[in-house]
C-alpha cells in the first residue's frame, strides 16, 4: 500500500496531465499480461499519447475541477487511461487496433475538446481519416483545380501552334 504523501503526489500529477491534455480515453485493461501491456503502450506513445493505471478514486480526487470530472466520477473496476493533446484520431485508431485484437482491452468512456463522449463516438473517431490525410486530400483538391485551369490555357496557345503549323505546311500563308 503507498503512504499518503506518494498517493498526493499521483493525484497532483495525474491533475497535471488531465489539465495539460484535451483528449482522453478510459478503458478496462483487466487480463492483459505484462507483454501486452508494453505493447500497448508502445502503441500509445507512437501515436503521441501517454498511457498509465489509475486508481478510480485517486482519478476522481485529481479529476475535480477540471473537463474530465465528469467522466471519472463514473468509473468502476481496473481503468487505464490513454491522454493526448495533439491528435485524437490517432490515438483512438491506435486504441481502437489494440482493442481488435486484445479482447480484454475495452473502452469506457472519451473525452475530446474537453466534451465527453461514448464508446459508440470513439469508434467513430477511430473511423476517421487522419489529419494528415484530410491535409493531403485537400491540397489535393486545391491542387487539381489548378492544373485543370493551367491546361486549359495551355491547350488554347498549343491549338493555335498546331493551326498556324497545319497553314505553313499547305502554304495557306504564302504571299
């Protein structure tokens, strides 16, 4: 059993990574052998999360005040939980993967932007294209609009080339 100052000190840094982080997911990780946790956690960390085990009643101590208290107030039984502040989809699609195939591994409950949500909308998330991908689908779009107007102008100067070499060919031109 951890002394109370060791378990003040969990609280005030799980605290810390609550308010620092805008996107959180809650799952059940009961049954998964060392190996597998490591694995997980490598997962999480590659797509720029942090992953940790939390004692429900210490998360609900250092989840008061902040977006996520009304979350994990609600928690029961063994509960992990992944955080991220930089792209949600990523870690849900990296979750999501692990959940597939670990069938131990469940979600609870999410958080992104700060708004709660259920695991109907995590899985949702998880079906979204990556940012990345929504940027290079957009340029994309940009992109193509251009070359389409570039070729056009392009084939009115090459069709007048073609006329003009078609007429000093058969000497429509010659004076």
């Amino acid at each position: 059993m951890k002394p109370k100052s060791r378990k003040k000190a969990d609280v005030e840094a799980l605290r810390g990574q609550l308010e620092k982080s805008k996107h959180l997911f809650a799952a059940a990780f009961e049954g998964l052998s060392v190996k597998e946790d490591f694995e997980l956690r490598k997962q999480v960390r590659a797509a720029g999360g942090s992953y940790r085990v939390v004692a429900n009643r210490l998360a609900r101590l250092a989840a008061k005040g902040t977006p996520a208290e009304p979350m994990l107030g609600s928690l029961r039984g063994m509960t992990s939980l992944a955080l991220t502040d930089k792209d949600p989809v990523a870690l849900a699609k990296a979750l999501t993967a692990y959940a597939k195939n670990h069938p131990v591994f469940s979600f609870r409950a999410g958080m992104v932007e700060g708004r709660v949500v259920d695991v109907r909308a995590i899985a949702n998330l998880a079906s979204l294209p990556s940012k990345e991908a929504v940027y290079a689908k957009l340029l994309f779009l940009i992109n193509s609009s251009a070359q389409r107007l570039a070729t056009a102008i392009a084939g009115v100067g090459r069709n007048l080339a073609v006329v003009v070499d078609q007429g000093i060919k058969e000497g429509k031109f010659a004076g």
